[in-house]
C-alpha cells in the first residue's frame, strides 16, 4: 500500500473522516502512482501516526476516506544520526536514499578535512533542498512513519558541538574497536540513539578522530574490507538497527 | 595500497622475486592508477594470496619487485551467496559492486516470476559479463583476497537444485522469522556459509517462497520497512557478516 505524508494532519483530530490531499500529493497519486477510486492508501502526518485510507475520488482533488489511524509502526527503536563527510559529486543523494530505506532518521552533511566538494552558499543550500526532497520520497516508499531530517551542510567543529555524550560512533578506515563490543555497551546502557560519523572519499583527517575521541566518541573499525563512502553508512546503519531494533 | 589480481600467479612458486603484470593489469596502474616506480602495490593471485610488491620499472612492461607474500586476511569467515530476482535496468550492477565491497563471496542472478527483465541469452551473456567485470574491479578496490564469482542466469528451479541443505535464507516482504534467530542457530551449529535469496521489484510468488521452504530454506523477515531490491542485499549480508564473521 503506498504512502504519503501530509503535514496538515498535525493539526487534525482522531475523528477526521476525510482527508483532501495537498495538490502535490494528489497529482503524485493520481498520476504517478495511477491511482483508483477505491484503491488503498496511508497518509502520514510524518510523526508517528499513519491514516489507512480509501481513495474516494481523484478528481478535481484527491479525496480520502479515513478508514482508520494507528500509530505507524515501521520506526527503527534506536534512532541513528548519519554525519557525513560530504562525497563528490551526487553519491551522497544515494546515501539519504538507501539510509532513508534501511531506517536512519537523520543526516547531517560535513566538510570535512578530505571533502573534495566544497559547494558556495548557493549551491549547498540546492544540494540540501534536493537531498530533503529524496528522504521525503524514500521515506513514503519505504513506509517509514517519520520524514528523516536533512540538517545544513556543516563544518566538522560544529558537528562536535552538536555530540550529546557517548553515543557517537566514528567508523575509522585505519581500525578501532570491533562495532559488536560498542553496540553491547549500548544495549546494556540502554542507549536507543547513535551518531554515526562516516569520513569522505579519502578517509578522516588523524586530528579529525581525534577531535571527535575528545568529545566523547568511540572509534569502530570499519572492518577488512575498503568500503567506499557510499557503501560504509548503509552497513554500518544496517547492523546498528540489526543489533538494537527489533526487525 | 592498490591491488591487482594475476591469475597466472596461481602457477608460480613462494620463492617468486618478480612479477610481471598482464597488458591488462599494466595498463590499469601505469595509466588509471598512475603508479610508478616506487610505488607500492598488492598483487593477489584471487585465491587466498597477496604479494606485497615495489614497482620497479612501468615500461614498455609494469615489473614488481616482491617484497613478501602473506596469506590475504581480507575475507570473511562466512561464504555468502547472493541469488537475486534479476531486477529491471542496470540495478544488479550495484549490487553487484557494493556487495562485493561487503564481503559476498558469490553472485547467482535468477529470473523469478515477477522478474520484469528476461533479457534473450545473448543479451543475458553480456550482462553477466559486465557484472564479472564490476565484481573484479570493486574486490580490487576493497581488497578482497579472492574474486565473487558471478554465474549465469538461471531459473528458480535450478537455484533449488543448487541449495544444500539448510544454510539457505529467503528475505520475504510479507514476514518470517527475525534474521537474528536464524542466525544464532548458524552459529550454535557452526554454519560459516549462507545462501541467500532476495526477491525482485516485485518480491516473491509465495509459490516460489513455498519451493524454497521445501528445500530447506529458512524464511527471514526483511524487517518493518520496505527495502528495494537494490538495498535490501546490502542489509542482509552486511548483517550476517557482522553477526558470523569477525570485524
């Protein structure tokens, strides 16, 4: 069944029997998904409640009815923080898709060191608006019950500021603890949140980790394998809600 | 370190001082790579061996200078086979290259019943090449220590008669067991191979589930979240080689 999010439903009470979707929406129903009169939909409110509808009509609007509303299931139980140095060209657009999927619940962009993108002004502001607009669209098709942040780009220095305590995990190229042993610790300090930091195509800066050790953070090997920038947020987000969530 | 793979060096003795690479590989590191004399290099012969090698000279011919030879420590303790539901357009490229990076060891396209491409045989042999191709260039590039072998196209059926025994997983859209279960029943019983079967677009006939259970298979739950075929691989073998398998 797909899905949609309407942020008008903040605002709406439990008895709501119609929802009229917004025109965007509607013209993503009604055109690109070629939905029926009929046909079955959920409209989330993007925080945790999903509406199951039937598609009453579709034109002029997109009109619903509200069959009934439950809390949306589908959220990992740790909530994970992807920063990331920020990638060439558009690989990071396919790390906010494929995290979105997996169930990582925000993403923070980070110049780093070794980024070798360093966008103006302008141009990162386009990048971040696109980036949102990708976990917006993954974030229906996969069916999550939240739409995952996508924060402005940062530098590094700020991103530490941002670090609340020991749940920051660093995924180093030249090794570290085994992730395993971290996400014990977590489990028995019944952590439920990480903040994962992924270095750029070259790697961290060694002052980099260090600055991100003194902030408390601990520093995971990345394993044998050289996993590209690409690659390493999807495993590494992937076992975390392996280990913590329940599938 | 860059690495290379020479199958010719499966012939040659331990005592080997020089190494002179093929057209092929010479053309990679004196041109893409842009080494030179001095440089440092892994030359692996794919089957469980590296040479630690110094570039002597680039031409007319690359020759190396081997320094030691080690058994290659990049490969994980589980075999994972990777059959796929061929998927639409170039998808199983990526696959292909990001799981290999992961740690797959061999990569079995099937065409399912809800697999929208059937691509004629010689069309089917052209891609399968292609996929040989990515799957050597991306164990390069991670470093693996052998090369994922990539088969040719088959049926579901003759995946069926390929399974031995009970190391098989289905991922189903539609609900199993957690992956965590089956997992630690692997490791109680000293299982270090896994056979694991992801859907295409369209996910599985359950007929098809029903077979797979028929031989053996275990049925896996994907999780809360609806993961595309493109991702869902990268989970699921990211999560059994960090549940069998050392960092």
């Amino acid at each position: 069944m797909p899905k949609v999010f309407e942020k008008s439903l903040r605002e709406v009470a439990e008895e709501i029997e119609k929802i009229t979707l917004s025109r965007e929406n509607g013209i993503h129903v009604a055109k690109s998904l070629r939905m029926r009169r009929g046909d079955s939909l959920i409209v989330s409110d993007g925080e945790g409640r999903d509406f199951c509808c039937e598609i009453e009509q579709t034109s002029p609007e997109v009109v619903l009815k509200v069959l009934f509303v439950a809390p949306t299931d589908t959220e990992p139980e740790v909530y994970i923080t992807l920063y990331q140095g920020v990638p060439k060209g558009d690989k990071f657009a396919q790390v906010v898709k494929q995290c979105t999927e997996i169930g990582v619940s925000e993403f923070v962009p980070v110049i780093m060191a070794r980024s070798i993108s360093r966008p103006d002004e302008k141009t990162a502001a386009k990048k971040v608006e696109r980036w949102r607009k990708i976990a917006h669209e993954a974030a229906g098709q996969s069916r999550r019950g939240i739409i995952p942040k996508v924060a402005d780009m940062m530098s590094l220095e700020d991103s530490v500021k941002k670090l609340s305590g020991d749940r920051a995990i660093v995924f180093y190229e030249s090794g570290g603890e085994g992730l395993k042993d971290i996400l014990n610790d977590f489990k028995r300090e019944n952590v439920h949140s990480a903040d994962i930091f992924i270095g750029p195509e070259g790697g961290f800066e060694p002052s980099e980790v260090e600055a991100l050790k003194n902030a408390g953070a601990r520093v995971a090997t990345l394993g044998r394998r050289i996993l590209r920038t690409q690659t390493a947020p999807l495993a590494a987000s992937a076992n975390i809600i392996y280990e913590l969530s329940s599938p």
